[in-house]
C-alpha cells in the first residue's frame, strides 16, 4: 500500500463513530422550487406554489436533503481542492494527492421534510478498508448521515461509500 | 402502471440524456462544485469524454422514472445504487427497471424494483434498488 493511501486509511479509522452535526437551516419553497427546476420538474414547481398559496404544507422532493452536498455558506473559491471540492466534502484526505469518486448510495426515506423544518444533518465515517482493484489499490469510505427536524423526529438516514484513490 | 405490479415484470424503458446545462444547474442547486460535472477542460484532464452527470442525479433518475411507471398514489420509501461507470452530458441513457418483489405491508403494498442506468452499448452507468409503497387513502406521492 502506498504511504498516501496508508494516511488516508489512519485518518479515516481515527474518525470511525465520531459523529459530527451540521446545522441545514430552514429549508424553504424557494430552495425546493430551484431544485424541480434543475430535473425539469415543472409539476413539482406548480403543485408546490399552489400548496404554498393555500396555506398548506410543501414538501420537499423526495431526495432534496440527499442531493443537497453541503449546507454551508462556503467555502469561497480558493479555498477549495483542486478538483473543486470543499474540504469537508473530502474527509480523511485534506492535503494529500488523492482523487475520489463516490461509490453509491442508499437513501432511506422516514418523514417527508416540509418547508419551515429547521434541520440538522449528523454525519460520521463508519468504515474505512484497503481494496485491491483492476488498476491498483483504494481507500473504501464508508460515511452515514442522518437527517433530522428541530422535534427529532429522523427525517432521512443516507449511507454513502467514497473511494479514494492515489494521484494526481 | 397497468394492473398489481408482479415479481418479473419488466418496466417500460425509458431514455434520455442530460444537458451540461443540466448538470451546471444540479451542481449550483446541491453546492457541488467538482469541477468535473460542469468543467469540460478540467474532466478531459481526469480522462472523461466530457463533464460527468454527478452520482446523486442518476439516484434522482433512478427513483423518480420508478415514481412515474408507479403512477398516482405511489411514494418512494428508499433508492439504493452503485456507480459502476461514469456518464457523461450528450449521451444518450436508458433508465430500466424490473419487479423484483411485490407484498402487502401496513394496509397497502411495497414494491421492489430493480433499477439501472444503462449507456448505449449496453453497459451499466449504475445499478440499483428502489423500494416503493402505496397505502390505502393515499392519492399522491
């Protein structure tokens, strides 16, 4: 195994289980409507506004939370990576020569998030292992978030693998 | 949909492509600013054909064209994949999906598909499951 890989592995079993929480603020129609509208979901867009307009609940797309990478304000341009990821969108690798691609993902739905929800996202890496691959070896990340509203109530849990490779 | 979904059935395909004004908007929608899936220069230098349709939009393809064979009355309980080659804008896909399991559960049904992303040389962009249900009284997603 490469040194490189080796930190990126010590790293990653040194976070294992620490769970980190993030707030996501109150999410809101607008948010919602922006992200219909980057799928062409032009139902989604009239059928929220409508409920808006009467006064009802709006929930959000299904996936929203999901899809949604960071809830950050930033960071500001030079402070990303080079391949344009932010810091905390690349755990266990910060400085090191690495490339990553995500690997899947499972997304459990509980309770559909309505606007107005102030919600928190807890998120943790829960595995990291050496693979051997066709073209050489790799990190295996293993990292869980969980979504949840201002009640407690678990709104979504997403269990995503990351792989993390060598160079450039 | 037509009729009680049965382990076997095959959805109807469907296909498409994602425009990298797409893949622009998805990205600034879900703050994600990898440089590959709206960089064309930058995802020729990793070796990709042009910019990449990003993992959680071929999870947002996967579950909503299930929502839509499904019909009325049907929400997504869980979608679950694995990216096993990388897509690109401009290229032409085809979403499929087969029953893989349909049981009663708390008063109405859950069904299981199994669910793939497909290029046009037949090769499988992702892969994966989506579990939807439908309950009595409920009449929309």
């Amino acid at each position: 195994m490469s040194a490189v890989l080796d930190e990126v592995l010590a790293r990653a079993r040194g976070l294992v289980g620490e769970w980190e929480s993030e707030d996501c603020g109150v999410l809101a129609v607008k948010d919602f409507c922006r992200y219909a509208a980057a799928l062409n979901d032009v139902g989604y867009l009239r059928r929220a506004r409508a409920q808006e307009a009467a006064g009802d609940e709006v929930a959000a797309p299904a996936l929203f939370l999901a899809g949604t990478m960071s809830w950050q304000d930033g960071p500001v341009e030079h402070e990303l990576r080079p391949d344009g990821l932010a810091v905390r969108e690349s755990p266990c690798t910060e400085g090191l020569p690495v490339r990553q691609v995500h690997g899947g993902q499972t997304v459990r739905l509980r309770q559909a998030p309505v606007a107005g929800t102030r919600v928190t996202a807890a998120r943790a890496v829960t595995s990291a292992d050496l693979r051997q691959g066709r073209t050489g070896d790799f990190v295996l990340l293993g990292v869980t978030t969980r979504f949840t509203a201002q009640d407690g109530a678990e709104l979504m849990a997403m269990d995503e693998t990351i792989v993390v490779l060598e160079g450039p | 949909m037509s009729g009680a979904p049965a382990a076997g059935q095959v959805c109807p395909s469907r296909s498409y492509t994602h425009s990298p004004v797409q893949l622009f908007r998805f990205s600034a929608v879900s703050w994600n600013s990898h440089r590959i899936h709206y960089d064309a220069g930058y995802a020729a230098s990793e070796g990709f054909p042009g910019v990449v349709v990003q993992s959680t939009l071929h999870g947002e393809t996967l579950s909503r064209r299930a929502l839509d064979w499904a019909g009325p009355g049907a929400a997504l309980e869980s979608v679950s994949w694995r990216n096993r080659a990388t897509a690109v804008a401009g290229e032409p896909l085809t979403w499929t999906g087969t029953v893989r399991a349909a049981e009663p559960c708390d008063g109405g049904t859950r069904v299981t598909l199994d669910v793939a992303v497909v290029k046009g040389d037949g090769v499988p962009c992702v892969t994966g499951l989506v579990e939807l249900s439908w309950r009595a009284g409920r009449t929309s997603p």
